[in-house]
C-alpha cells in the first residue's frame, strides 16, 4: 500500500480527490454534517475491528509478507512499464490537453486546406 500511495499519479489523485473533499465540506454544510458524521463512525469501526482482527493479522502475518512480496515485484514491473504512473495528474492532463490541441489544429488544417 505504501508503494502504491507514493506513485505520483496515485499520490496526486489523492491530493486533488483530498482537496476537494475539503472544499466541498468546507462550501456545505449539510454535506459537512453529513461527512463528519461518516468520518466518527468509520473511526469507531476501524477502533473496534483493530483489536478483534490484530489476532487474525498475527497468524496471517507470513502469507500477508509472501503477497505483499509478490504484489511489489509486480508493481515496479507495471511501472516500468507504464511510465505514466510516474507523472502527476495534473502533468497528465496538461499533456492530454496538449495532444488534443495539436490534433484539433491538424484536422482544422486539414479541412481548409
């Protein structure tokens, strides 16, 4: 999970989607209410469910480092082979805004010519 958060694409996603949830509570609020009191409860749960599951966690420990082992090995494999995760998104949509540009202006150079 570490890995994957520290992605640039992953990383930036989560900036933008973190900033706007902000935004919206911070602009709303009944939407506030609403996710504050979402927030306590998923607090609560993690709370509870942390001290009946640690036991569980503990005798799945070797098969979790076994996965998480193979789950890494086939992650720098997906990064190397797609670079784009190493850009953020707002790199990504500049391109894409870019290359979408470029193409509009090659289609209207082709129609009036």
């Amino acid at each position: 999970v570490k890995e994957v958060a520290s992605v640039s694409l992953v990383s930036s996603a989560c900036d933008v989607v973190s900033a706007a949830y902000a935004s919206t509570k911070e602009s709303h609020p009944y939407v506030r209410s609403v996710c504050d009191a979402a927030e306590k409860g998923v607090q609560s749960v993690t709370k509870a469910t942390a001290s009946c599951v640690q036991p569980v966690l503990a005798t799945l420990e070797p098969h979790v480092a076994a996965a998480s082992e193979y789950a890494f090995k086939g992650f720098e494999k997906l990064g190397d082979k797609m670079p784009l995760l190493q850009k953020p998104v707002e790199q990504i949509l500049s391109d894409t805004k870019e290359l979408v540009s470029c193409r509009v202006a090659d289609v209207r150079d082709a129609v009036s010519s």
